[in-house]
C-alpha cells in the first residue's frame, strides 16, 4: 500500500508539471503574439471567422480588435465586398501553406498599403486554424519602385547619350565624307574633348585649303576659257576665208572638210561660252541686294521673246517674292529654266507655268511644262556639267544650263531638282531663303 501511494503521489507531480509546461509556452506564445511586428490573424478554417488578432494588425490597418473578433474575413474593412477574399479563403481552406507576395489593403482611413500576406494551416484541440501572417511591406515597395524609376532614367539618358554619340558621327560623316575607319576614330574624339579640337583645327584647315584650292580652280576655268576665245575666232575667221576665197573652186569632199570644219569651230566657241558664263557664277558674282522675282522674271521673258513666239509657247505665274540675292544670276536661272522648257517641248505647243511657294522660312520657286519628261534614273545626271540625255541632231545645247542653274541656286543658299514622268512633263522647283 505504501508502494502505491508513492506511485499515486508521482503522477500527480508528473501531470502538474505538463500544465505548468503547457502554462509557459501558452504565455511565450501570447506574449510574442502581442509583440509581434507583423500583423496576425487566426481565421477558423470552415467558416473563415476571425478568431483573434494581435495588436500590430490594429496599428497597420486602424480597425480595434473587436472589429475583427468573430467576423467574417470578407466582411473586415479592408476585406469588405470583394468577392476575390471569398475566393482567397477558399483557396486558403484546401491548401496548408499560402504565400501572396503582394496584397494591396486599404486601411481604415483611407490609406492604401501594401502588405505581404502567409498563411499556415494548423490543427489546435481537434480545430482546423489558419494562421495569417500579414507584413508591412509598403516602404519596401516604394524604395524598389523608386529604384526601378531610377533605373529606367539611367537607361534612358544612356540611350540618349549613345543616340546623340550616334548622331554626332554621322553628321561628320556627312561634312567630311570619311571612311568606316575614321567613323570609329570620330566616335573615339567624342568622348575625348581635347583630340576633338584639335581635330576640328585641322579640320578648319583642310576647309580653308580646299576653299583656296577651289577658287583657284575656278579663276583658272574663266581665264581659260576667256583666253580660248581669241584662237579659236582666228580659227573660224581663217576657215571662213577659205571657204569664201575658194568657193566654187572645191570639189564635194574638200567641202564637206571645210563644212565640218566650220561647224566644229561654232560648237567649241558655243562650249566655250557657256564655260565662261559657268566660271562667272564665282568669279564675277555681285553682292546679294534685295531682288524682285517678278522683275527678274519679266527680264527672263524679254530675253526669250522670240524662242516664246517661235514655238508658239503659253506662259503663265502666279505671284513671285522679294528674296536677297543676285539679280543677273536670277534672271540667268529663270532664262535657262524656261528655255528648257521651250526646247524639250516635243511636238506639242510648250504650256509653261512658273509659281512660288512659302514653306518653312524658304520659297519653292518651281517651272512647269507639257514637254517630254524624263525617266528618275536621269534626275541627278541632268545638274552634271556636260550631262546630255539626247543627241545634237535631236536638241541643240552643251549641257551646261541646268550646271549653271544648280551652282546659282547654291550661291542663293538654297538648293535645286526636279520631279517628271517620262512623256508627262517636267518641274523643275528650285529653294530660295526668305527675305528677313
């Protein structure tokens, strides 16, 4: 009897201290519930009511604990009316760990927060329960959207820095007509200030070169061009002679030379001609003054009166501008314009129309016509010095005109082309700056 009285006694002891046990861990439990830096719900797993939350969640979303005790979790505040809590907590029913990496609540006052929510299932005295927990995780989100804003401002402006390099190569390019191996040094100087100056020296250099170089070039063409002349009079005055001195006296072939001859000599004083007019664009150019287009164009007409009642030519304007400028080159490249017009007129009557155009702080001065046209493959060709599209015997001329007619219009500051089909006509539209 006093063996089992000693059994007794040490069950007791036994039993008291798993309560006691149980007592501990109950309050270590509750104490870190209660401090806890994350909010934490308790949600019973077949109705979804809220069984308690710790103090932390009250201070994240600003709802007391009795307006979460016993209620429903979609008819909580930030849960309230959305049908997608309902079909959280189903999902939360089924599954025993549930991760939302980012939930966006609302608060009581109307804040808006973002949260990380986790959820673990857990069975306590025979009750199926979820444990939630919900961590404040908006200034996270905040910093990583203000990092990721950074990050596309810094991509950006790389974008537009390589965009600029990118920009700058090729307008060298451009300017200075350099190969692929001076490209990569060009884009090199860019980001090495000192070797782009010294480049850009060397580069005023070459310009000033070549500008020397070019006026030279042209001073030569009119003097020899100029000195051409008087041998090549003395030529044709010679033949000439001949032909008057020996005339009747010739047999047919000695003729034909004497013909031939003759014929050459006008051909080359033409040539000659239109080269020194070319050289003259540069060499003997006046000063830009203020020029009435209207008057330049009246000049041009007078100068072609007969070529216009000849072929029998209808010509009509429409308003023309006051620019700075050249007038004699002006009237040169009206002149040229619409004798081209008259002469590539084919077998119809010429209808020529000249017009102007503001666009963009320049005027479009174009010259249109019913003639032959050409096919666009001939559109750059045509401006060339001594380009032909046709034989003699079918259009007379040197092909120096349209030369001419280009080189003005670059001294003018603008620039000149010309838009056709072939057998539809042509428009020759040529730029030139307003006048400020």
């Amino acid at each position: 009897m006093k063996s089992r009285g000693n059994l007794d006694g040490l069950g007791v002891t036994v039993e008291q201290s798993a309560v006691e046990t149980l007592r501990l861990s109950d309050a270590r439990y509750r104490r870190l519930f209660e401090t806890a830096q994350d909010g934490i719900l308790i949600l019973h797993a077949g109705t979804g009511q809220v069984v308690d939350a710790n103090p932390f969640l009250k201070d994240l979303l600003g709802y007391s604990q009795e307006e979460f005790l016993g209620r429903k979790l979609w008819e909580i505040g930030p849960f309230k009316g959305e049908d997608a809590s309902k079909i959280a907590f189903a999902e939360l029913q089924v599954k025993d760990r549930l991760r939302y990496e980012h939930l966006p609540l609302e608060t009581k006052d109307g804040r808006r927060v973002e949260v990380e929510f986790i959820s673990n299932a857990y069975v306590a005295d025979d009750t199926r329960l979820i444990h939630c927990n919900i961590r404040d995780i908006t200034e996270r989100m905040r910093v990583s959207q203000a990092l990721e804003e950074a990050n596309k401002e810094l991509a950006f402006e790389c974008r537009e820095k390589g965009r600029r390099a990118d920009e700058l190569i090729l307008i060298n390019e451009e300017r200075l007509g350099v190969n692929l191996a001076l490209k990569t040094a060009i884009k090199e100087l860019a980001f090495e200030c000192e070797e782009k100056s010294k480049r850009a020296d060397e580069l005023i250099l070459i310009n000033a070169e070549l500008a020397r170089s070019n006026a030279e070039l042209e001073q030569f063409a009119y003097v020899a061009t100029h000195d051409l002349q008087e041998p090549l009079r003395a030529v044709a005055s010679c033949v000439q002679l001949l032909r008057q001195h020996y005339q009747g006296r010739l047999d047919a072939r000695a003729e034909e030379f004497v013909t031939h001859a003759v014929d050459g000599t006008k051909r080359m004083q033409t040539l000659i001609s239109d080269l020194l007019a070319y050289s003259k664009i540069s060499t003997h150019a006046k000063a830009f003054s203020p020029v009435d287009c209207e008057m330049v164009l009246r000049d041009s007409l007078a100068n072609l009166r007969v070529a216009i009642e000849e072929s029998g030519a209808g010509v009509t304007q429409n308003s023309l501008p006051m620019v700075n400028g050249d007038s004699t080159q002006l009237t040169q490249l009206f002149q040229n314009l619409i004798s081209n017009a008259i002469k590539f007129c084919g077998e119809c009557s010429p209808k020529i129309h000249i017009g102007a155009v503001l666009k963009s702080g320049e005027w479009h001065c174009s010259v249109s016509d019913n003639g032959i046209g050409m096919e666009p493959r001939y559109f750059e060709r045509v401006f060339q010095v001594f380009q032909r599209l046709h034989t003699r015997k079918a259009y007379q001329g040197t092909g120096i005109g349209l030369a001419i007619c280009k080189k003005v219009a670059e001294r003018h500051g603008g620039r000149i082309w010309v838009e056709s089909e072939f057998g539809r006509g042509c428009t020759f539209v040529f730029t030139l700056p307003e006048q400020k």
